[in-house]
C-alpha cells in the first residue's frame, strides 16, 4: 500500500478531504530529472491538492480539521490504474494508425498519422469515461492508514456539500 501524508480540510457525513502535497515518490527515485511527476510537480510550484479518504477501518468522529493524517491506496489499484491511463491510449493510438493505413492504403503514411492521433483522442476519452464511471467505487478510493496526529494551527474548514 502506498503510504502518502496530509492535513485533514473538510469533514463530511462518511468521509474526509485530505490536503496533500505529492513529494513521497520524488526523493527516493532514480530518475528524478526524466520523470514526468516531478515536473508535473515542479510545474505546479508544489501546490497541493484535495483528495477524498474514506474512513477505512477508523472512526471519523475522531478525526478534526487540520489533524495530520496518513492515507493509503492500495497497490493493485495504483497498477491498475497505472496501465489503463498509460497502455490504453498507447494501444489505441497503435490500432488507430494500422486501421487508417489499411483502409487508405493509397495515402497510408498520412493515413497512418490522422489515424494515430484518432486513436490516442479516443483512448484519453476511454480512460476519462473508465474514470468517471467508477468514481464513487469505494474499492478505487483512499483510505486513512492511521490515528490523527492533532494540528497546532487554527482551523479554517472547508465547507462541502
């Protein structure tokens, strides 16, 4: 399970918002300079980002705004959503591209191009359908991964609906 820390924001009826700043996988990996999550975070100057947890195992009755918080996501679903948002789009773009050669073999090479770019626009639209559709699956979704350690500043609570 990946293990990932934040400050508790807002409470709601059967979960919590979290405000977390992704720098976990940053410092312990090699390829630091090539990743595309470090200059994703870079891009964004750090800014942080709101993610719903779920209470898991733990009662949220326990839980304040601005407790320190750990929250995990299980392995396979970072597998799994890892291939659905990378290999999708890599093999619809591949399938889209020998479609349109084959049917317009005439102009294969442009074809070909036209094609892949059909291909990827239609695997991003899957893996954005794929994430839509399973959003509210409570399999899918963060859970708390520990006791509340209580925060030290006032609280200034977000209010969801």
């Amino acid at each position: 399970m990946l293990i990932e820390s934040g400050r508790v924001v807002a409470l709601e009826a059967d979960s919590l918002w979290v405000e977390t700043i992704r720098r976990s996988t940053c410092g312990a990996c090699a390829a630091q300079k090539g990743c595309g999550h470090g200059l994703l975070n870079r891009i964004r100057d750090g800014q942080r980002g709101l993610v719903r947890v779920l209470p898991g195992e733990f009662r949220l009755s326990d839980y304040r705004i601005n407790d320190e918080v750990q929250i995990g996501v299980p392995d396979d679903v970072i597998v799994r959503g890892s291939l659905i948002v990378y290999m999708l789009p890599l093999l619809t773009l591949l399938g889209g591209a020998a479609l349109a050669s084959q049917g317009f073999p005439a102009a294969s090479d442009f074809a070909a191009a036209v094609g892949m770019l059909v291909g990827f626009a239609a695997g991003l639209m899957l893996v954005r359908w794929h994430a839509w559709r399973h959003r509210d699956d409570r399999r899918l979704q963060p859970v708390l991964a520990g006791a509340p350690v209580r925060g030290s500043s006032p609280a200034q609570a977000l209010h969801i609906h």
